[in-house]
C-alpha cells in the first residue's frame, strides 16, 4: 500500500489501529495480501453493480484461521466510515477482535447515490 496520508485506505487503516490502541488491542498489520485479493476487488465490484452485501472469504485466505469483513456505502471520507463502523456493534467488533492481526482496506468510487464503497478485511 502506498503510504500517504491522502491515501483512504492508508487513513482506514491509522484510523482503526487508533480505536485498538483506546481499547488496549494490539495494532494491526497492513495486508496487501487482503487489499489485492479481496477487498479492493470487492469494493469495486460494489461500487460498479450496486450490490451491496458481503462476500465469501473461503477461497484462499491471507490468514490462516480468522476472517471478517466490514461493509459501508455513502460515507465520503475515512472519518466518516469508521466512525459508522464504531457506532454499529458488530462492526466495532470486527475493528476490536483481538484475535486478528491483519487488515486490508478497499474503496471505489462510484456513480449512484451512495458515491464511495468501503470495505475491511480481516484475519
């Protein structure tokens, strides 16, 4: 991943390692692995077709034993999204599972009203 602090996914990821640090978790590596292979794909696939759900995760993993996935559409910046992710329960669970230790971000532009598709893996 390109590390810039423009870069969206970049921003997700610092972001989400701020939210484990307050709750005492261990920072998460960042995966090119999960970006490459599953949620930058993902993102675009949502943002191209308009379908928005969850995708399998059991093809080949990056982690060995763990995976989650966090989804969102219509949020326009990083602060934005993890701040709806922090709000929705089983969201905010994914970003704090101690038990993972790997992240990869994706984010795709899109042309209907939701405008940005986000998604985070993990494992």
């Amino acid at each position: 991943m390109a590390v810039r602090a423009d870069n969206p996914r970049y921003r997700v990821w610092v972001l989400t390692n701020g939210e484990r640090a307050k709750a005492g978790r261990a920072a998460l590596k960042y995966s090119d692995c999960l970006e490459i292979k599953y949620a930058q794909p993902w993102a675009a696939y949502m943002a191209r077709t308009g379908d928005f759900r969850h995708q399998s995760l059991l093809q080949g993993r990056c982690a060995k034993d763990l995976t989650g996935e966090n989804i969102a559409a219509g949020y326009l910046t990083p602060e934005a999204v993890m701040s709806a992710w922090m709000n929705s329960p089983g969201h905010k669970e994914n970003i704090l599972r101690p038990q993972f230790s790997i992240m990869g971000v994706g984010v795709a532009d899109s042309t209907d009203a939701y405008r940005k598709y986000w998604v985070q893996n993990f494992g």
